[in-house]
C-alpha cells in the first residue's frame, strides 16, 4: 500500500512523528485493530476483528516501515 498526500496538524513534526510510531496511538487509529505490537524499531505485528452484518473476521499480519526519515 502505499500512502500520499498532505495534512495540516496541530503539533510541531517532532510531536507528530512520536504519535505516528508509538503503537498504541497507531492501533487507536486503526477501526478494529486489537493488536499492534513492535517488534522490531521498523517491524509490527498486529490484528484486527471486523464485523459487517452477520459475517465476522479477523486477520492479523505484519507492517514494516520503509525509507524513514524523522524530521
């Protein structure tokens, strides 16, 4: 997946680059994710249970963090 775009914040990039790689923040803002786990500085383990209707689901995987360049 990949991800663009811009977004006016009300923190300075230091503030906003913490809330981006601090796992419970991340899996705050992720609907359904009830886990997300570091595992590495650039690796996380996570899972997510979704409910539409009467169907449920769960999936779990991995998110690694690519080309990182803090401010």
């Amino acid at each position: 997946m990949q991800m663009n775009g811009t977004r006016q914040l009300a923190a300075t990039p230091e503030q906003a680059w913490q809330a981006l790689n601090d796992p419970e923040m991340l899996k705050a803002c992720i609907p359904g994710c009830d886990r997300f786990e570091a595992v590495t500085d650039l690796q996380y383990a996570m899972g997510v249970s979704i409910r539409i209707g009467p169907v449920a689901a769960k999936f779990s995987g991995t998110v690694t963090l690519a080309d990182v360049v803090p401010p």
